[in-house]
C-alpha cells in the first residue's frame, strides 16, 4: 500500500470514529455535509484533530473540499 492510501484508510478510520459510523459508510465520493451529514463546525473540528495527529491542514481551504477523496488529496498535498 503506497503512502497516498495508507493516509486516506488513516483518515478514514478517524472519520468514522469522529462520527461513529462503520468504515464501510465512507467512499471516495461521499459528500461530507451531504453524505456524511457534517456541519461546517464539524468538519472544522475534525481537521483540528486531524492537526493533533501530525497531519497538516493549514492552509488547506475547507470551503471548496466538498468529498472525501477531496479531503485526503489535499492532505496528502499538504505533506
């Protein structure tokens, strides 16, 4: 498994703790606030924890990340 998609099952399973749902509930193309049912406040904690964990999300513009994939490739730019 290359780094990309170790960084993206890392995340994903984050995600689903964060909103306690299974792993199996997140795909690439699930919305966060359509699919994943998150409030702008909820996605802006996240990656707050996300920044705990030694991820860097400075920088990143959460206004235009709009699916999951979105999410985790702009993470793994963020590198």
């Amino acid at each position: 498994m290359d780094a990309d998609a170790q960084i993206k099952q890392k995340v994903k399973a984050e995600l689903a703790n964060y909103l306690g749902i299974d792993l199996e509930d997140i795909e690439d193309e699930s919305t966060l606030t359509g699919d994943l049912h998150m409030k702008a406040t909820e996605i802006t904690d996240f990656m707050e924890l996300l920044n705990g964990l030694g991820f860097e999300s400075n920088g990143i513009n959460l206004a235009e990340l709009e699916t999951f994939e979105e999410l985790t490739d702009a993470l793994n730019a963020h590198i």
